[in-house]
C-alpha cells in the first residue's frame, strides 16, 4: 500500500520537459525502469524503506526514484541469500561460468542505455560511462574462464602412503558495499569472480546511484529466472548507512567487500572483525606520478592530463599529487596549463567534453574547501580553483595547485579535480614522498631508465598495490589485482589470485596406506 502511494506521488511529480529529461524517459525505458521503482530484490522485487530520488548531477533535475530496503527486507533478503548459496554452490563450477556468460551477454546487450544512465546518475562522460559498462563484460569473461580454473595443488606428504591436498570450496554469501563513483563496475568484479566461486551475492549500491543497482540487477536476475535458478543468488538490498551496518554485522554475510572511503571503511572492517567474518577493503588513494627528467614529456603531459581530470577526479586511482624534477618543472607545468585551458566542462552526455560535474553538492563544497586550504597553507593556485555556481549542476574548474609536499591539505584525499604540483631534485625523494601519505593505492613513474624503472617496483620503490611506469595512475586492467596498501585496505579485486578471497582454502590429508604414522615422526604409542 505504501509502494503503491509512493509510486503515485512520484509519477504526479512536475518532473522537467528538457531534452534532457526526454533523453533520461527514453535511457530508463530501455533498461526496464520508470519514474519509480522497487530497490530490493531477492527472487521477487519490494521495498519498505525510504524513497531516495536519483538526482542528475549536471542539470539538478530528478532522474527517477528508488523505495530501499528497511532493515526488515534485508533480514529476508539474506534468508534467501543463504538459500540460494547452498543451490548454487552444488553447481559445478564451469556451468555456473556458463551463467555468468550468459549474463555478459545481457549486459552487452544493454551496453548504451546502462552506459549513458551511469552518466546522468553518476555524472561521467559518456564514454566512460560505457567503458564502466564493458568493464563489467571484461571481467565477466574472465570469470568465465576462471570458472575452469580454479584450481589447488597437490603437496607432498613426509608420510608414506598419504595424499596432501589442498581445495578451495565457496564462502557461502559475500556483501558488496559500493560507491557512486563506479556503480557497475566495482560491483561486477566483485559479483562475476564471487559466483562463479560458487557464492551468492548481496549487493548495496550507493544511494545516489541507486537507478544503476536497480538497472543492473535486473538484468542480471532475468538471466536466472530464465535458467531456473533462484534469483537471491543475486540479491539487491538499496540502502544506506543502516542497511551496510547491517550487512557488516550480520553473521550470515560471509565476506564482505566494502570500497568507499578509509574512515567508513575502517567501521566495516571493525564490526566484520568482532564477529570473525572476512572482509575486502578498496578504501582511499592519495596516487601520486613522479616525472623524472629523462621522461618522454609528451607522453607524461597526456597521461596526468587523463589522470587527473578523468570523471572529475572522483577515481580513486586518480593522480592528487605530481613531483616533477627541477630540470623539467617550469616546461612540464608550461604544457599543462596549457592542455588544461583546452578541457571542455559541460553536460557528460554532449560530445567533446571532457569534464563532467562532482556527483553532489557537497563533493563542490568540499572542492572549495580544499581551495581554500591550499592557499592557507601556503600553496598557489596556478590554474582554476573556483566553482561554477553559475552552471545548473556541481560544476568546478579542474584545478592545479604548487605546494609542499608535506602541506597537510597534501596529504588529504579531495575526491575532486585538484592535482598538487611538487618540485624535487633527486629521485629517492621524490619516491620518499609518495610514499610518506597514509594511502598506498597507486603510483606511477615516468622515466626511459631501466635502472629507475626497477628500483621503482622493488623493495626500496613504490609502496603501493599498483605501480605503474609510463603510464597514468587509474585505468587499470581487469587481469590484474586491484587494490592497495596502509590505509587503503590491503584488499584485491579483479584479477590474478583476487578470487581466492571469494573461496575458504581447506588443506586435506588422505591416508590409504592402513598404517598411523604421525607427522614430525613422533610415537605415541
């Protein structure tokens, strides 16, 4: 009855006539959404909880609206979850990567429509709204082929007539907590590697993103009702910090992957911890790329460019901070003034722009304050700084800033365009100084040295997860394992040994010899 009401409110809204508004009715119709939609899905779709409004975060107008979970829909939703783990996990492993095929399937079916919802819900440019998109149908084919692979070793015995094995077996259910600034693509590494592992998966998106969730679970659950299985394999729970804190407590959930921000995340790891659940942690990045003076220039120039304005430096792998040697500086920052005047800012659907908005008015507010703490401690502004107030959405100028590199704002995660410019003159340093911030998510050198090229990526380099040369900070590939170090959580996602996270590794012994020998040669006899 409520559902009902709200839905009524909500279609009688004086929602805008723009040829935005008319792009956004056409996106929503092509994934099954309208102006008001159920965000809880375990098998069937509700919702009890409150109705949060999608907001596009370069116009202000209201996209569409989602009824969450109350805390009631999520304890049933991990009734069926657990339910449905047990089913899924009695299916072989290379059928349960056929399902996840055929779900890559869907997905690229719907690759333009949920492309373009992330950029008005989100607020990236279109072509990384669908990049997000085929992210998801990356790693999905990798899953699928994960699916016949995941594989233990045999280990010799010290003991005649014994078989040491070992076997990895599923969890059982793995919470994904996600933010706004991915709202598929995180999800997708997390749910495509975690099922076919054999584990159901609930799923809390973001709020602000919550149209995505919804779309995308719906994709996802018309896969397995059409091959007959529960479609709780793939719950969604809509929510905000009750309906996490609730996942993260909740002894049914068996891993939860959480990726947000390091104070948040610090929560979840701490409550999964007093209950001795798992957890996976993808927490903040302060990345940094150190341009020595042997670098290919140009090279460097268009690789912090995209690093650092790319989705409005709401990755958490963009470039915050820049050392450039001495001999190099004042040409580097030269050029980079000048290939940030040619950014076009604007509405993230429109060709050619590079710059889309900050997702909320806070993330503008906190762009300002950054600004702001620049010049207090002593920093420059050497290129924008200001806000567009005079723009409908959360617009601001990409900003480049020279600072110290000890400067407290420095060491602060800004979740918005603003790269910190530094001066160095020997390369330990610089490396000292990426390394002296409480995040360790990514780095990358530029140089043509070989000999600084290892040192980078050795013992005494980089002290990150991803450490890159000669390329940017963020765009990582799906092959490999996502995450970073201190403060930034130490989980992996994605590629390489991620997987082994999603599954409980069991050491097994089999003795067929008729004898008792005990290990290490002891008697008890």
């Amino acid at each position: 009855m409520f559902a009902q009401s709200s839905a009524r409110l909500l279609r009688n809204r004086a929602f805008s006539t723009s040829a935005a508004h008319r792009t956004t009715s056409v996106t929503l119709k092509a994934l099954g959404l309208d102006a008001y939609n159920l965000g809880v899905y375990n098998g069937t779709w509700g919702g009890n909880g409150n109705i949060v409004e999608s907001v596009n975060p370069a116009t202000g107008e209201v996209i569409g609206a989602v009824q969450q979970a109350n805390l009631t829909d999520l304890n049933q939703t991990l009734d069926h979850a657990t339910r449905a783990a047990k089913v899924w996990r009695s299916v072989p492993a290379p059928k349960r990567g056929e399902i996840v095929r055929q779900m890559r399937n869907a997905l690229f079916a719907k690759i333009e429509p949920l492309g373009k919802l992330v950029a008005l819900e989100m607020g990236k440019i279109l072509p990384e709204g669908i990049g997000e998109v085929q992210e998801y149908i990356d790693i999905a084919d990798y899953a699928v082929g994960l699916s016949r692979m995941l594989n233990g070793q045999v280990v010799p015995s010290e003991r005649a007539g014994h078989m040491m094995m070992e076997v990895w077996n599923p969890l059982g259910v793995v919470g994904v907590i996600s933010a706004f600034n991915f709202p598929v693509a995180v999800y997708g590494w997390n749910s495509a590697i975690s099922m076919v592992c054999g584990n159901s998966v609930v799923w809390k998106g973001a709020p602000t993103t919550a149209l995505t969730s919804v779309a995308v679970t719906k994709i996802l659950a018309e896969v397995l009702e059409t091959n007959n299985l529960p479609g709780a394999i793939c719950s969604l729970a809509s929510g905000g910090a009750e309906i996490g804190n609730a996942i993260a407590q909740d002894k049914r959930v068996n891993l939860v992957s959480f990726t947000g921000s390091t104070n948040t995340g610090r929560t979840v790891a701490l409550a999964v911890q007093e209950r001795f659940g798992k957890s996976l942690l993808e927490l903040g990045g302060n990345n940094a790329i150190i341009v020595h003076n042997d670098a290919d220039i140009d090279l460097a120039v268009r690789s912090v460019l995209f690093a650092a304005v790319g989705t409005a430096g709401q990755r958490c792998t963009t470039t915050r901070r820049l050392f450039l040697h001495a001999d190099i500086h004042d040409t580097f920052i030269e050029r980079l003034i000048k290939a940030y005047g040619q950014i076009k800012i604007g509405n993230p659907l429109e060709s050619g722009i590079l710059c889309g908005p900050l997702h909320t008015k806070q993330a503008v507010a906190a762009f300002e304050q950054g600004v702001s703490d620049v010049k207090a401690q002593g920093g420059k502004i050497l290129h924008g700084g200001n806000a567009l107030h005079h723009l409908a959405g959360n617009f601001v100028e990409p900003t480049i800033t020279s600072i110290a590199h000890d400067a407290p704002v420095v060491h602060r995660e800004i979740f918005a365009p603003i790269l910190h410019t530094i001066k160095y003159d020997d390369i330990s340093e610089a490396v000292a100084w990426n390394n002296e911030v409480g995040q360790g998510l990514s780095s990358s050198l530029f140089t043509t040295s070989p000999e600084k090229m290892f040192n980078w990526i050795g013992p005494e380099g980089s002290d990150c997860g991803i450490v890159n040369v000669n390329i940017p900070t963020n765009g990582a590939e799906i092959g490999g394992a996502f995450g970073g170090e201190k403060e930034t959580g130490g989980g992996r996602e994605s590629g390489s040994t991620a997987w082994q996270q999603y599954m409980r590794r069991q050491t097994c012994t089999i003795n067929y010899s008729g004898m008792l020998p005990l290990a290490q040669g002891i008697k008890f006899e």
